[in-house]
C-alpha cells in the first residue's frame, strides 16, 4: 500500500477559529431558564404520587415535590429538596445523561410527548439558592470524630458534606491541584462554563467542617493504614487514573493521546485559542468521553472529526441524545469499526480502518481514513487498586453501605465496582457511606 510523503509541517495547530467564534462555540450547551419559562415547565408535571423519575435517579431526588415547589414560587424551597438527595445537584443538572435516567422515566415520555425538562427546571432551583450568601444547611454540633476522605470527586465530596453536616471534621486529600475530580478535569467546557464547578465546591464548603489538601496522594495501601490510625473512619473517593489499553500498531506516533487528557487541556485552558486541533480528529471509542472529545475538537476548529466505534451503535454508551448531538455538531459516527494500526512519519497521518458489515457484506473490510489528531477514549481503570482491599474486576469490592474489605474503611465512586461512571451515581455513593460511618459512631 503506497503511503502518502511526509507531512513537512505538523497540521495540528491553536488559533484555527477566531476567539469570537470559539467563545460563541462555547456558549452554555442549554441555557438556563428564566421564571416565567420554569414555571411554564413546572405546570407541564403531572406530580405523580409514585413518580418512576425518581426511582431512575440515582440520588432519588423527590422530583414531583420540587417541582410542586417551583410551581407554587418557591423555588429556594425546592433547592432544598434538591440538595438533601444531592449536594452536588447544581452540576448534576447540567451534566447528568438525565435523557436517559429521569427525563426517560417521565410519565409523558411514557405518553409518547416531550418529557418534562428536569435537569433544567433543578439547575433553576439550585442556581437560586446559589446565589444566597448564606449556606442553606447548618452543620450539627462537634461529635470530636475526624474522618479522612480520599479524592475530592463527586464521591468525596459528597461524602464530606454529609459528615461535616452531622458535626464531624472531615480532612479531604486531593492528589491533584485543584478539587473537582471529573466535574473539574474530565467534563466537556461546553457542559460546564464559568468556572461552576470550581463555584460550587466553594458553596459547598460553606457547611464548614471540612479541610481540603491538595497535592496530598494517597497512593498506597500503607497510606490507608496511616490514616486509617489517625482518623476514626476512611473514605475512599480515588475515582480512576489508568487507562485500558490498545494494542496497536502506532501508539507512539506524536498527535496519539488519550481523549482525557484532552478534555482537561481544553478545560483548564485561560484561552481556548491557544488549543491545538488537527484537521483531520479521528476518536477511538464510544462513551460519554468520546462524545465530548469529538464535539470540542469541531468547537475547536478541526474540519473533519470522526468517532470509531468497535461495535453496533445501539451499544454505544453514549446516549442517543449525545449522539444525536455530535451528529448536530458535525461529528461523523462510524459504527462497527477498529483501529487497525496509526501511519505516519512521526506523526500520525492516518488510520487503517477494518470494518464489518459494510454494505451488507460478511467478514471484515480495510479502509485508510486521514487522521492527524487521535483521541484514545477506550476506558479507564483503578491506577492500582490498594493491596488488601478485596477487589472484584480491577475495582475496590464494597458492601450496600459502601464498607470494603478492611474495617474502618469505606469507598465510593468510580474506583469502586460495578460503577457506572457517572457523577450522580458517585454522589449517592459517598452519600450513603457517610451515613453509615456516622451510624458506625453509634451518634444519633
């Protein structure tokens, strides 16, 4: 197979759009709604008594009482209800799949109509309460117990708030610089703007109670030990820093990454002009991360962005909604496809490409696609999970209460198995470990 001269210079390169149009490519994804419109929307619930939105949401929200509660004008009051389930349920709102977890359970989805607009009408609710300068839940007397949170993800600090609230001192170690976790470093800038999640920890500490340490890793199981003597009780919140691998030919070739480290490049960025984008983005991959990495790279500037995806597009875990929404954006969506091998000289230059089922022929097809940017989106995986700790698929095992193997230690989030990825569910775990480690004290 001929392949095509030396690319003399690389066509990965900043400054592809304008900054008026990055900023406008970057605009709120949904924005938010005003009064009237909540209200609009708040009258369209048909207050179920056994309302299956709830039972879809993994922090069990009481969504029918909420939303009764910004029917009536109360949306302050709502935000309460809100943040009882989830204290993160500002960025929930805005980033939770709810297309496929409330919104899908709707009883007028049910009906064939437009389902109700939950994750608006609760980031209305929680953008409200918000605003206050006053943190709506004041935290119980000081118990003495001290408790050591691991990972300042959703999980951790989920967790923490919960303790912090019940009167415990809650010490987080964060290996990273800033706390956030995945709704910091690993959600799309078109999710999440104007720094909220970096506004809502600051809300949220606002319980008191709770020291945060960055650039403090735990990164052992004589860590746990260690602090698991200093402290009454352990949370793990480690979320997930490995990546699966790919064993294909071309790795190394420069303009090759992962998706993730993309994403977090894009989101910590001052400037989005200064993000390199090739012309030509091809991303391995069919999740969430790979729907975000393929939307920015177009955002961005790249002419022509394709997302691989190994197996039927029905399995893709991805919602159809976020397929649909790449699609909008411009993404091309190739579905019983692998990467074969990266070409280049130096740098990636393009793909070979084996597919099935094409044009309804048997067995396998090879096909060459540009490429001069790759995005790895194939999964992560537990750095190493803490020797000693029982482990079940490469992630920490741990009871309905969230306890694991070793006594006095508790886990949630990613990191733990199953695990389905997503922040609302890691809220909910470390959650529900807070309260158990609180019953585990013997405090009312």
């Amino acid at each position: 197979m001929a392949f095509p001269d030396a690319i003399t210079e690389d066509s990965v390169k900043a400054g592809k759009l304008s900054s008026r149009q990055i900023a406008l490519n970057f605009t709120d994804l949904h924005p938010p709604l005003d009064e009237h419109q909540a209200a609009v929307e708040a009258a369209r619930c048909y207050f179920c008594y056994d309302a299956p939105c709830i039972a879809a949401c993994p922090t069990e929200i009481d969504i029918p009482l909420f939303i009764r509660q910004i029917a009536s004008g109360s949306p302050e009051t709502a935000a309460i209800t809100i943040l009882e389930s989830n204290i993160l349920g500002g960025l929930c709102a805005r980033v939770c799949p709810t297309e496929s977890l409330c919104e899908e359970k709707c009883v007028r989805q049910v009906a064939e109509e437009k389902p109700v607009e939950i994750g608006l009408l609760q980031r209305f609710a929680t953008d409200r309460i918000m605003a206050r300068s006053s943190h709506p839940f004041q935290r119980q007397p000081a118990t003495g117990r001290s408790v050591a949170v691991v990972g300042a993800g959703p999980a951790g600090l989920a967790c923490a708030h919960r303790l912090a609230m019940k009167g415990h001192d809650v010490s987080v170690f964060e290996r990273r610089t800033k706390s956030g976790g995945v709704n910091e470093y690993g959600i799309a800038a078109y999710k999440v703007v104007d720094s909220f999640a970096e506004r809502e920890i600051e809300w949220l500490l606002g319980i008191g109670g709770i020291a945060i340490h960055t650039n403090a890793p735990v990164e052992s199981y004589k860590d746990v030990l260690r602090l698991r003597e200093d402290f009454d009780a352990v949370f793990l919140g480690l979320g997930l820093g490995a990546f699966n691998s790919l064993m294909v030919e071309g790795l190394q070739l420069r303009n090759v990454e992962y998706a993730v480290d993309f994403i977090e490049r894009v989101r910590q960025a001052e400037e989005l002009t200064d993000i390199a984008v090739g012309n030509d983005v091809v991303v391995i991959g069919g999740g969430m991360t790979a729907i975000d990495a393929a939307v920015q790279s177009k955002l961005i500037g790249a002419d022509n962005v394709t997302i691989l995806y190994r197996g039927d597009r029905s399995r893709m875990k991805a919602s159809r909604y976020e397929q649909q929404l790449a699609a909008h954006k411009g993404v091309k969506i190739v579905a019983n496809a692998q990467a074969a091998a990266f070409r280049g000289n130096g740098r990636v230059e393009e793909i070979k490409v084996t597919r099935s089922a094409v044009a309804g022929r048997d067995g396998l097809v090879a096909e060459r696609l540009p490429a001069d940017q790759v995005f790895l989106a194939i999964g992560q995986q537990l750095v190493e999970p803490p020797l000693k700790l029982r482990t079940e698929r490469g992630k920490i095992a741990v009871d309905s209460f969230g306890r694991t193997s070793l006594e006095g230690v508790w886990a949630g989030g990613d990191c733990v198995a199953p695990g389905d990825d997503l922040s609302v569910t890691a809220v909910a775990q470390g959650r529900d470990a807070a309260e158990d480690i609180h019953a585990s004290f013997g405090e009312s």
